[in-house]
C-alpha cells in the first residue's frame, strides 16, 4: 500500500448491520433493557451510542438513558501532549449507581481512551458494572482491556490509522484504513 | 489550540482567541462542581500555592477549591503570620515558594506590577490575583463568562461600570477584556472617582447616572471603599447612595432584562441597594460558582500542554 492511500473496510450498509447486530447482543447479554444505560464517549461514540439506543428501542419498544462522556480531565498523557485538547462537558443527567452502564466508542486500540472513561464513570457513581461496544477493534492493546461487542475485528500495524466518519460528525458514514507519515 | 502562557498576568495582553479558549473550557468545568464527587484527577500531584498580600476571602478559597476539585495540592500563605513579618522581600518569598516546587503561585499584592516581578523571577506559573489598582484578572474572566453565558455574547452589548473606577483593578480588567470582545463599556460615577484619561482605554464617561445607565444591557457595580470618603472623595456615604447606589430606580432606564454584577463584597445598601441585590436581575452568587469554574480552566490550561520549558521560552 503507498502512503496515505485509503481503503474502504466499511460501507453505510455495513456500518448499519453492524450496529444492528450489536443492538441485539446487548439485548441478549443483559436480558433485555432493565437497568441498562448507554454512554458514549466524545466525539464519535456519542452518534454510535445514540443510534444503538435507537435500535434497542426499535426491538424492545423501550427507551433507555443515553449520556455523553468526556474524557479529557482523565487522559494519562496531558502533560506530554504539545497542544490543549479542548475540554467539553460530560452530560449524564442520570444517575449511573447499580446500572448496567455500556460504554460506547467508535475505535479500541491502546485501551488508554477505555481506561479513563472508566475512571470518569467511577466518580459519577458505582455502576452495577461495565460493559464496553466498539465499532473497530484494531488490537495492539496496552492494557488488560477487551470490547464485549465489536462491529468488526480489523488487524493493523501501528502504523496505520482507522478513520471512522459519521454521518452525524462527517456528512457520510464509513471506516477507511491509512497508512500514516512516518 | 495552544495556550502558550507561562503566565496569566492580566487582561490587557490576552487576545480574544485566549480568552474564547478560558471561557469555553470554564464551561464543562462548571458542571463539574454540580456533581456529587467533585473531583476529577488532571492535576494530580501538582502544587498551587495562594500568597495574598491583601485580605480576601472569595477569591482566595476559590483558587483553592478550583485547584482541590482538579486533584492539586494547595497550600496558602496568610502574610499576617508569614515570615515576611519578619522583613523577608518578595523575591525571597518567591525563591523559597520555587524551592518547595510549587507548580503555580496565585498572588495578590498592593503593588502594581508585583505579579509580574515575580513572574520574572520564578519559574513557576504566576496568576495575578489582584495588584493594587491595576488588574485583577480572574474577577473579570468570570464576569465575562457570566455575560456570556446569561447575554450570549459581547458583540454591541452595552455594559456600564457603575462605582468607583480609579482604585478598581476590577474595572481596569473588565475594560480591557470587553472591548477586546466588542462590547460597548461604559464608566458611571463621580468626577472625583473617575480617572481623567480614561477614555483612552475606549470607553464613555458619564457622570450622571440616568444617562449612563440608560438602555444598557449589564450593570457592574463596583464595591465602593469606605476608606475614601476620608480622603475626600465624595462627601458623605448617603450623598453616594442617593446619587450612584443602584436601586430599583435607577434600574428603570437600562435594559427591561439586565443583568446586574457585583464583584463582592458588598456594603449592603451603600452601592447596591438589598431588593436589587437581591433581585431578578442580579447573578451575583452566580459569579462566585462561575469564579471558580474559570480559575479551573484557568489552571488547567496553564498545567497541561506540554513541558513547562519549552513554553515559557
């Protein structure tokens, strides 16, 4: 692959299919909707999570909570970092306290990003636990960290990066992988 | 964006892009301090000290709480039963505060210029907290964030500070910082407490208040220190109230929706009379919460961001 050339590894449809599939899982795994609440962490899992509780109320006619995480005060690297990520507000006006709480992402790949939402739920309140949807699951793990519902399992070399657009952030929905600059 | 300070000194050299980055993240900070745990970890195993020359209370405390809810140590020197009792010059205060590796020092002093001394001196942050009758930056930030957030903007906003201009650092930052942001400010008071030249910092001087106060969208009101009536000032504190005391009156000609300011501590019934103070209109219990979500940003800003070195280069 030259550098910087892109590939398509998921389309609108198969984006759709996906989270479709993922709506049904944790359907199954919880038991329906009881307790259960979604968070998505800023930016792109904030779409994926409302669309997942769109899906769920779809199949299961109920609706559940549907929160927005930021995890920029609980990022491991802000002192290393050359610029400010801006800060922007956690909306989780609920309670999170023995729930279900499934957290959603659009890219696992180091766990950092999980690792701190974690963190930031834990100071919200005490979830009954925590289960984590990922769009991509692109391995190369630094932490004991593992999605409990994955869109698609898609092996790569730290040297390239996952590009996932949302209609909602994007205009277009679709993953395309790409060689970064070295 | 990079917030490239190594210090926050004053409004009067921060650009609007700056300000913009202080008020935004000022905002999520907010809802920080509405949660049950009020903690978050950024800056954990950072040190703030608070070295206040003056007295204070608000905005002493809110330094520490907005340091304490962001994970950082705080630590306050009170100058009363410091060792600068004992004749110690501020460098060597300074120089010792650097050697306990404090990370930030929040000073307040009645010099003008102190904070920037220090910050000369130091390789630690400096945040101005107050200096004698020239800035004190953090009061107007958090005004600004409270018109902000109550107006939606500065753009055409017409905004009177009503008091006493010459020994306000309040208003000194407040011009700065709003006419940068386009707002229309305006000076009401006495002749004897308005500084003649201060229409070079681009605003209008009215000494009558139904004039200056008229259609306006923000009132101001600055505390008004009783020790100047004894130089002279003005001739009594009735005299004052009667004229420049923001009431229900003189609240009939601004804006049906303004908004009233008040950077405390208020003299109750002096520049401010209790049903206005108290009233719709007032957000002067909001400023303090609003405080100390800017003086969070504000910190954070000034500690994260890459190495302490290469920005202050």
């Amino acid at each position: 692959m030259s550098p910087r050339e892109k590939v398509q590894i998921m389309d609108q449809e198969g984006i759709r299919r996906a989270l479709t599939r993922i709506a049904h899982e944790i359907l199954e795994k919880n038991a329906g909707t009881e307790d259960l609440v979604l968070i998505g962490i800023r930016r792109r899992g904030v779409p994926l999570a409302s669309r997942l509780s769109e899906k769920i109320k779809e199949i299961e006619g109920t609706s559940i909570p549907l929160g927005i995480l930021d995890i920029t005060l609980y990022r491991d690297d802000l002192s290393q970092l050359d610029y400010h990520p801006l800060v922007r507000k956690t909306e989780v006006p609920f309670s999170i306290t023995g729930k279900k709480v499934v957290l959603v992402d659009d890219v696992l790949y180091t766990g950092r990003t999980v690792r701190a939402a974690m963190d930031a739920l834990m100071d919200l309140g005490r979830p009954k636990l925590i289960q984590l949807a990922v769009l991509i699951d692109r391995g190369h793990r630094e932490l004991p960290i593992r999605a409990d519902f994955v869109g698609k399992n898609v092996p790569t070399s730290r040297k390239e990066q996952i590009n996932v657009s949302l209609v909602e952030i994007d205009g277009e929905d679709k993953v395309t992988i790409v060689e970064k600059d070295t | 964006m990079k917030f490239k300070r190594k210090d926050v000194l004053g409004l009067e050299d921060l650009t609007v892009e700056e300000i913009n980055l202080i008020l935004d993240t000022a905002e999520p900070m907010k809802e920080i301090m509405t949660r049950d745990i009020k903690k978050v970890p950024t800056l954990r195993g950072r040190s703030v000290i608070t070295l206040f020359y003056e007295p204070s209370t608000r905005t002493r405390s809110s330094f520490e709480l907005a340091a304490k809810y962001l994970g950082a140590d705080t630590s306050s020197i009170a100058i009363a039963t410091s060792s600068v009792q004992k004749g110690e010059s501020l460098r060597d205060t300074a120089k010792t505060l650097e050697a306990m590796a404090a990370d930030v020092i929040i000073i307040r002093h009645s010099a003008a210029g102190a904070p920037h001394l220090l910050a000369r001196w130091v390789s630690a942050r400096v945040i101005n907290a107050g200096d004698g009758a020239h800035e004190h930056p953090t009061q107007a930030l958090l005004d600004m964030f409270t018109i902000r957030e109550k107006k939606g903007g500065f753009q055409g906003l017409k905004v009177a500070i009503l008091g006493d201009i010459t020994h306000s650092r309040v208003a000194r930052s407040n011009i700065w910082g709003l006419t940068k942001m386009g707002a229309e400010v305006r000076v009401v008071g006495p002749a004897t407490l308005i500084p003649p030249d201060i229409e070079r910092l681009g605003v209008k001087v009215y000494y009558d208040w139904e004039e200056g106060l008229k259609d306006v969208d923000v009132i101001n009101v600055l505390r008004i220190q009783l020790e100047r009536q004894k130089k002279g000032l003005f001739p009594s504190i009735r005299e004052y109230t009667k004229l420049y005391g923001l009431d229900q009156q003189k609240l009939q000609v601004a804006k049906p929706d303004v908004l009233v300011l008040h950077p405390g501590p208020v003299n109750r019934g002096i520049e401010i009379s209790p049903d206005v103070q108290d009233g719709p209109h007032a957000a002067i219990n909001e400023q303090v919460t609003n405080g100390v979500a800017v003086r969070m940003a504000l910190l954070y800003l000034l500690m994260t961001g890459g190495e302490k070195d290469e920005i202050s280069a």
